[in-house]
C-alpha cells in the first residue's frame, strides 16, 4: 500500500514537471457596487472572458457590493497587494492626486463624446501615476451623466440650502459647500438605508444609481443637470500582472480593451433605460430650469479655477489637450 501511495506521488510530481497538470492563478477583484450594476456586470462578464481567453490560467472572482473592501479601501488594498485588481471611483482619490478628479469637475465634460475626449486625455497621465504607484490601469468606463435628486422642488441652487445632501467623493462634497447644502459622506451600499432615516434628503449622482438605490421610494424629483460623467476604473496590482505570463498578460489586456468598449456603450443604454424606470416608478424627471442651470455653471467655474490651482501644470496641460481633442 505504501509503495502504492509512493509510485502515485512520483506519478503527480512527473506530470506537474512535465506540463500536464497546470497552475491556475486566482485574482480576487473588489468592487463597490451591487452585482446588478452594469459596470459590475460588465467586470463579471470581463472575468469570464479572462478566464476564457487565458485557457483557465487565469480565474478573477469579482467581490461586488463592498463585500470584500468598502469603495475608499479598494485602491490601497490593490496598491499593498492585498487584492490583485479593483474597481475604483476616480473622483474619490482628487485628495491624493487631482488628475484623478478631472472628470468630476462639472460642466468640463458634460456629454458621452465629451467625457471620451476628456479620457483620452487623461489616459497617459494615469497610466503613467498609477504605474508609479505599482498598478496597472486595465480600463475605465464612464457613469451616465449626473443630475440632482431632490424631496422638494428645486428653482435655483439657492433652493439647496441648509438641505442634507449626500456625498460621495470630495467633488461632491465641494458642490455642496458651493451652494450651501449639509455634505454627508454615504458610500453607494449604504445609501438606501441613509434615505430611510432621513440623513440625506438630496444627491448629484447618475440614474442608474437612482435605480440601483431605488430613489424614487425617498425622493421625488430628478433634475437632468449632465453636470458630468465620472468613471470608475479598473486597475491591477503591478506585480501580480508581471508574475503573469505574456500570453495570459494579453489576454487581459485583450478582455480590458473588450470590456471598456462595452461599458461605455452600455453606460448609454443605461442612460436611457434608468431615466425611464424613475418615471415609471413615479420620480419627476425633469431638465433644470434656466436659473438653475446658470446657478451650477457658476459652481462649475468655481470649481475648475480651484482645481486649476491644485493640480498646476500637470491640470493646465490636460485641460489644453482636452480643449484641442
């Protein structure tokens, strides 16, 4: 018996040697929201195609609704290694750099076409900061465009004061100082159960959260601002993509390019199809009066001049080639 179990044992170390019996690489992939987001479908479906593409070599388990790490702890849980990729909100690290915030100015990058050109820009510098900082930029997509969501009718911006509006990234919080509103940080997996206790009572973000988070059973109205569209990005930890293989390493690459394609598409169906179950569900929809459109613009060129300051020539160079795109 034991020479048996001896001859199996040598049998199973000749085969690994020998190339029969191949290692799967396990990667695991935290994101911050619910699993039938689209960007989360979107990372379910560019795992598969990994996974696919890379004969198995390579397995992504996607962690979404901050099962694994909550949205502000994603990029440093990739950076140390912690998790071997993540999907990050960009505007949320303007604090740590403020290339990262340049699609969360309003008003700079107000449509699909615009927020691309604007990307495009932005691209090489990211890719070289991040590198810096020991990751790899896979790829990013954008969220629709952003409006405001409100309990009460809104005419001007001077309706927004004194009212609890939720924040998500310092660009929002920055927005609601401009127009005198009470910023409170709630991250995207708890934003339902802040409407329910009535400590945010209005928010600037997409229509597909406001499906995600079902606004509409706490809030009535949806002012089609566009202010901007901010991207998540999917980023990999930089020495678990060198440890790969050159083909497995094109594979991913391949699944990135694939995948940010598809985002950007389906961010505009996504557009279209969430404004119109707001209104089914019984939310105004409605476009910003003049007064209040003016009134964001404003906040917008207030914003653009502060961030133009904080982010000095590096900020000055994007915007010029994003102005020449």
């Amino acid at each position: 018996m034991k020479r048996r179990a001896l001859h199996l044992s040598l049998l199973a170390g000749l085969l690994a040697v020998s190339g029969f019996v191949s290692a799967q690489t396990k990667w695991d992939l935290p994101a911050a929201y619910p699993a039938s987001n689209f960007h989360s479908l979107n990372l379910a479906q560019f795992a598969t195609d990994v996974e696919k593409a890379s004969g198995g070599k390579l397995k992504i388990t996607v962690h979404a609704n901050a099962s694994l790490f909550k949205a502000p702890e994603i990029k440093r849980a990739v950076q140390g290694g912690q998790a071997q990729a993540g999907e990050i909100l960009l505007a949320n690290f303007s604090n740590e750099w403020p290339i990262y915030a340049a699609d969360g100015l309003p008003f700079l990058a107000d449509s699909y076409d615009e927020g691309m050109k604007l990307y495009k820009a932005q691209k090489p510098l990211m890719e070289k900061k991040l590198a810096e900082q020991g990751m790899v930029l896979l790829y990013s997509v954008a969220w629709p465009p952003q409006g405001i969501y409100s309990k009460k009718p809104l005419n001007s911006a001077a309706d927004l004061k004194g009212i609890k509006w939720r924040s998500y990234s310092p660009s929002t919080a920055r927005i609601a100082e401009l127009v005198g509103a009470q910023p409170v940080t709630v991250q995207a997996a708890e934003f339902t159960q802040a409407l329910a206790t009535g400590v945010v009572e209005s928010t600037m973000t997409s229509g597909a959260t406001g499906v995600d988070s079902k606004l509409y059973e706490h809030l009535k109205y949806y002012y089609d601002v566009q202010a901007w569209l901010p991207k998540n990005a999917v980023i990999a930890n930089k020495k678990a993509f060198d440890a790969l293989d050159k083909p497995t390493q094109d594979a991913v690459m391949k699944a990135a390019a694939d995948a940010e394609s598809r985002g950007w598409s389906e961010s505009r169906k996504v557009n279209d199809t969430t404004l119109a179950t707001l209104k089914a569900n019984g939310m105004t929809v409605t476009a910003p009066s003049a007064q209040l459109k003016a009134d964001m613009a404003k906040v917008g060129d207030t914003m653009l001049k502060e961030w133009l300051e904080k982010s000095g020539v590096e900020g000055k160079a994007l915007v010029d080639a994003y102005n020449k795109k």
